[in-house]
C-alpha cells in the first residue's frame, strides 16, 4: 500500500484548491503525528496505531451503510448524506436554507488548528467543506441531519454550520459504518445574534474505528446553542468540542454522553471558552464504562478579562459497570476576570447499591435493576434531545446495554 | 390461605442489634397494626425482611407457609409475598415506574390505564407517576406511589413502613380505605406500621401489637390504641432484657 503521506501529497496536488491545502499539509508535517507522551493525547491507544495502514479516500464509496442515515431522514427536513466525507445527495430544498460544497479553508482559518495534527490533516486532504446556511430570521420545520456513512478507509469530512442572525434551526450530525476506518472530523458552527441552535451529534461507528472529531461554535450577542455528543461506537473515539461565546448574552449548554465497552477508549474534551461579558455556559458529561473500557473526560472553563457577569457551569458523573473499566475526570479553570461564577462537580463510581435495592424490592430481577439504572442514567441525557432522535438513541443504548454483563 | 410467621428474629445494624428477638404472626386477610416509640426498631424490621443491604439478620425466622424469606434474594422476597412500603422512598433517576412494574412481571395489558386508575384511588395525580421514580415528589406524593405500586404488585402480605408521614388528612384516608379494601381483594395481609390512632378508624385492624427496643412486647385487640392514646407507650412495660 502507498504510505499515506504519498497519496495525501498526490490528492491534495490533483485539486483545484491546491495551494491552500498544500499548506496545511505542511503545517501537518511540522506538527506531526502525536504521541502518547503528550499530556493530551495520553489516554488514546496510540501504540496500535499507524496512519499508513489506512487508504485515503478519494472518491465518494459506492455502497456505503445507511441504516442511521434512513432512520433518521424519516424525521428530517432534509438529509445531507455524505460517504467518506464526499457528498453523495444534498437533500431536498429547504425554503431559508443554502446547501453548498465549498473548498478546503487555508491560510488564516487555520489558526485554531495550529498545533492539531489531525485538524490541519482534515484541512489538507477532506473533500470539501458542506457548508448550511439558514438566512437571517429563518425557522427551519424540521432537523437539518447531516449522515456521514464511512468505508473502509480514512475519511475527513468537514462542515461549516451558518445560522444568521436571528435564524432557529436543529442540525444532527450522524456518523455510521466504518470498520477498520479513521474518520477525521471537523465541525464549525456559526451562530449569528440572536440564532438558536440545536445540536445532536451522534456517532455510532464500528468498533474497529478511529474516530476523532473536533467541533467548535462561535457564538454571537445572544445566541444560543444547545448542543449534544452522544458516543457509542468507534475504538478510540476522541471528540473535542469548543463553544466560543464571543458576544455578550451568549448561551451555550453542552451535554456529553458515552457508553464503553469491550477495549473502547471515550476521551471527551470541552472547552467553554467566554470572551463577552454576561455569558453562559453548563456542560454536563454523563458516561460509562464496562468491562475493560477507559473514558477520560477533560474539561476547560476559559475566562477572558472583561467576560464580566459570566456563569459557567460543570458536572461530569461516571458509571464504572466492572472492576477493569476505567474513568478519569480532569476538570480545568483558566480565568482572567473576577465577577464570574464558576462551579464544578464531578462522580465516578459503580450502580447505586441502594436504588438497585429498591428496584429489586419491587420484584425486578438483580440483572434488569442494573439495566433499568444504567438505562436511566443516559435517559437523563437523551430525555432533553428532540424527542424523535431520543427515541431512536434510546433504542440503539437499549441494544449496547442488552449484551452487558454488570459484575455485583 | 397464607401464613406469615416472623419467630425470634434478630436484626443488627452495624454493631448494633437493633431489633431483638421479635415473634408475630398473621394469615391471609387480616389487617395488623404496629406501634412502638420512635427508635424501637420497626424500620429495621421492615428493611430487614426486604433484604435492605444494610441490615444484618443475626437470628430468628420469617417465612410465608413454611418458606423461609429471609434465604431469598430481594426479588424473590416480594415475588414470594412480601411487600414493602418505605417510610423514605427512594429516588431513582432515569427510571419510571411503568418500566420497573414490567421488569418485574406485572401483567403489561393496560398497564398504563391501572396505574392510572390506582393513583386517583389515592388521590395522586397519575402524571406524577410517568416521572422518574420519586423524583420531584412531595413525601406524601411518594408514599402514595408506594401505595399504587403495591396495588399492582399484589403481594401475599405487605408492610407500610409510617404509612401517615407526610399525608394529610384526606389522603391518610384515602390510602387506609385502600389498604383496607385490597383484603377483600386479593385476601392481602396487611400490616402498617403507624404512630397515627386516626388511621385506624378506617382501617380496621383485627390486632395491634406494641413494640419497644426491638420486641413485641403485648398484642392485643383494636382497644389497644385507646389505650396508648391515654397513657403512651410506658404501661406495655419493657421488653425482656436477655431476649
Ligand atoms: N442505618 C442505620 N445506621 C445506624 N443506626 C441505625 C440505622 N437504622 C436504624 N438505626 C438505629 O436503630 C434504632 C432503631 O431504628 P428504627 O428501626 O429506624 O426505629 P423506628 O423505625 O422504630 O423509629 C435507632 O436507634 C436507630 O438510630
Ligand atoms: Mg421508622
């Protein structure tokens, strides 16, 4: 197989948009490939992995997995399926919404990513950037849903999110398939003042994959966004979600949920970042983990001089479901100004000994207590998405969770 | 016709024997009462016979016709007849009561309608049940849902840990007439445990029996409570010491 650097340099030269990814390209070089004696790649199975072993893909799958895909289109507006980050159908027409492809971004919208291999990798070689508009004032009926099926490759798909100002929309972003895959994701969300967002992003890829997202929204005066990250696939599954209020009144609240099993590794990284006074934000993180699965959760609260008035808010619960499994919880504060509230909770611990007790005093089963908790426990999460989308995550935890083996 | 037959048990909690050689006995149908002062080791009791984790038998049997309880597993204590109320239901987030009510093997046929209809028996508003279990519920909102759990449960015999806390005077009602009425039923024996004499003109309760530090230490007839309403708990004289 041609090692991957080759064909990445081969793609990137055969595209229009060259120079810029070329660029990227080198800043990926310079960079390189992270290793675990990094402190924030520390807790991904790096030793098992090699770029080389994946083939880049350069033109859309022909038969990629569309189960998510079609579930979810039974309640979307419109459907934006992507194969191997390539588009393979735009959707029907949506009245207020703009559907484009765009090119790789270079050169200043690469700042953010300036240290991140995998980021400036996605900028060098994904196909393109999907790119939604919702114009100004515009309340979109139904959710937008961008379907990601993956093959047997590495695969970078990249969006870029515009909600104008005063525009209302719900976008779910669904990853599927992927065996023996990387997927490399980037994710930007705009939020003009005034514009409400619903987010759900969901991943439940293969559990051979790579999967590593990175998603940061941009919130103006008064925007809002709430946002969810719901992880049940992949081998390493490694997702940094960044909300940036940079206009005062922004609202940002952020749900992560994870569910590990087998070998899986969940690293889940936030980053509430507050430039403009009179800003929130409240991240609540609920994962678990069985059998020899590893979930780390790290979080920053960053605070700007000036971000007066600011409340930022996080809890991060963890369920260890066996006595292999493994959770950390590293929370951060990075604040620059005084007039702030800033709060912090965290838990890592096994079932509630006393609730399976009552449960089983009603005449459950030990065995379905434990599943009935466990369920639970993400149903405080998905209870707050919209209400289809609940219903079928709750549907796919349910399955995760009919295998399970909880010790005690 | 069933029995419930609790001989000589003994229950420590930590160290502590708190419940100290205790004997009674009730059939199929019957109504009982227990009132002790506060400490006395009824709560123990109760926890002790549902298997709470955090109670130790450390001697004495409880068995339904012969069938030992207290070798059964939580799940299978109820399942075999025995039922309990607590005095302080537990939350239990992100689980709702039509779920836990299927898991443990109630007829799943018009669930939905039943728990409805068992609710408004009690005077608790069913939307309060499709909540996560006693999340976001007054006391006395939690102590009914116990009560409609019951209802669907149908156990053999069922204890009601302070079945009057956190009840007001309508709801005391409507929960004691519905204890009452699930003797006829399903012949269910009934034993509440109560500081609240008022309860018991609804009730009807064919015996009361007084505990103090962890004993039975008189049982007698429904006249009894009018006498501990008159002169407390200090004329039943003190349990044996040794016991
Ligand atoms: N979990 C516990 N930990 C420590 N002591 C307890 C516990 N439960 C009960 N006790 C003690 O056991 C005694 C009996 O308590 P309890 O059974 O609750 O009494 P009652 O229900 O009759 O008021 C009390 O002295 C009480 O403090
Ligand atoms: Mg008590």
């Amino acid at each position: 197989m041609v090692p991957f650097r080759e064909s990445a340099l081969d793609f990137v030269r055969a595209q229009p948009d060259a120079a810029g990814r070329l660029a990227a390209l080198e800043r990926f070089d310079a960079v390189g490939m992270p290793t675990a004696s990094e402190e924030v790649w520390r807790y991904a199975p790096l030793d098992a992995f090699d770029l080389d072993r994946y083939a880049l893909a350069t033109t859309a799958p022909s038969a990629p997995t569309t189960s998510l895909a079609d579930a979810l289109s039974t309640v979307a507006a419109t459907t934006i399926r992507l194969g191997d980050g390539f588009v393979l159908d735009s959707g029907r027409p949506v009245p207020g919404v703009d559907v484009t492809w765009l090119p790789a971004p270079a050169g200043a919208d690469l700042e953010p990513y300036a240290s991140d291999a995998f980021s400036l990798l996605n900028a060098a070689v994904t196909p393109g950037v999907t790119t939604i508009t919702v114009r100004s004032g515009v309340e979109v009926p139904g959710p937008l849903v961008i379907a990601c099926g993956a093959g047997e490759t590495a695969s970078f798909p990249r969006v870029h999110v515009v909600l104008e100002p005063g525009a209302r929309a719900v976008v779910i972003e669904a990853h599927e398939g992927g065996r023996e895959s990387l997927v490399d994701m980037v994710g930007e969300y705009d939020l003009g003042a005034g514009a409400a967002l619903t987010l759900v992003a969901y991943q439940r890829l293969d559990h051979t994959a790579w999967h590593i997202a990175r998603t940061t929204a941009r919130l103006d005066r008064d925007a809002s966004l709430s946002h969810a990250v719901v992880g049940l696939g992949a081998r390493y599954d490694r997702s940094r979600n960044d909300a940036v209020m940079l206009g005062s009144g922004a609202e940002n609240v952020l749900r992560t949920t994870f569910f590990g099993s087998g070998d899986q590794v969940h690293d889940f990284r936030t980053r509430q970042y507050h430039v403009a006074p009179r800003t929130r934000s409240t991240l609540l993180s609920k994962g678990a983990v069985a059998d020899e699965a590893r979930s780390v959760y790290t979080g920053l609260i960053e605070i700007e001089h000036g971000a007066r008035r600011t409340d930022a808010r996080q809890t991060n619960h963890n369920l260890l479901l066996s006595p292999q499994a493994h959770a950390d919880s590293v929370p951060n504060l990075d604040i620059r100004e005084n007039d702030v509230v800033c709060a912090h909770a965290s838990s890592v611990g096994p079932l509630d000994e006393i609730q399976r007790w009552y449960l089983e005093s009603r005449g459950v089963p030990r065995r379905e207590a434990q599943r009935l908790m466990i369920r639970g426990f993400f149903l405080e999460m998905l209870d707050a998405l919209p209400p289809a989308v609940a219903e079928l995550l709750t549907a796919d935890v349910d399955a995760a969770l009919g295998a399970l083996e909880v010790a005690g | 016709m069933s029995v419930l037959t609790i001989q000589g048990l003994r229950v420590a909690v930590g160290d502590r024997e708190v419940v100290r050689g205790l004997d009674l006995t009730m059939q199929s149908g019957e109504v009982h009462v227990i009132m002790g002062p506060n400490g006395s080791g009824k709560s123990t009791l109760a926890h002790a016979l549902a298997g709470h984790p955090g109670y130790r038998i450390t001697g004495g049997t409880a068995e339904i016709d012969g069938v030992s309880l207290l070798d059964l597993s939580p799940t299978d204590r109820v399942r075999r007849g025995l039922f309990l109320a607590l005095q302080q239901p537990i939350e239990v987030p992100g689980v709702r009561l039509a779920d836990v009510l299927r898991a443990a093997g109630v007829d799943p046929e018009g669930l939905e309608g039943r728990i409805r209809v068992e609710a408004e028996r009690v005077g608790l508003r069913p939307d309060l049940l499709s909540r996560f279990m006693n999340v976001d519920l007054s006391g006395g909102e939690r102590k009914r849902a116990e009560v409609v759990q019951f209802a669907l449960l149908r156990p053999a015999f069922a204890l009601f840990d302070e079945v009057d806390s956190g009840l007001d005077v309508d709801a005391l009602g409507a929960v004691a007439r519905r204890l009452a009425a699930s003797s006829q039923e399903w012949g269910c024996g009934v034993l509440v445990i109560t500081h609240f004499s008022r309860l018991l003109h609804d009730l009807m309760p064919t015996k009361i029996h007084v505990v103090r530090a962890g004993q039975v230490v008189t049982t007698g007839g429904p006249e009894l409570a009018a006498v501990l309403e008159r002169e407390g708990y200090e004329p039943f004289g003190a349990p044996s010491s040794d016991a």
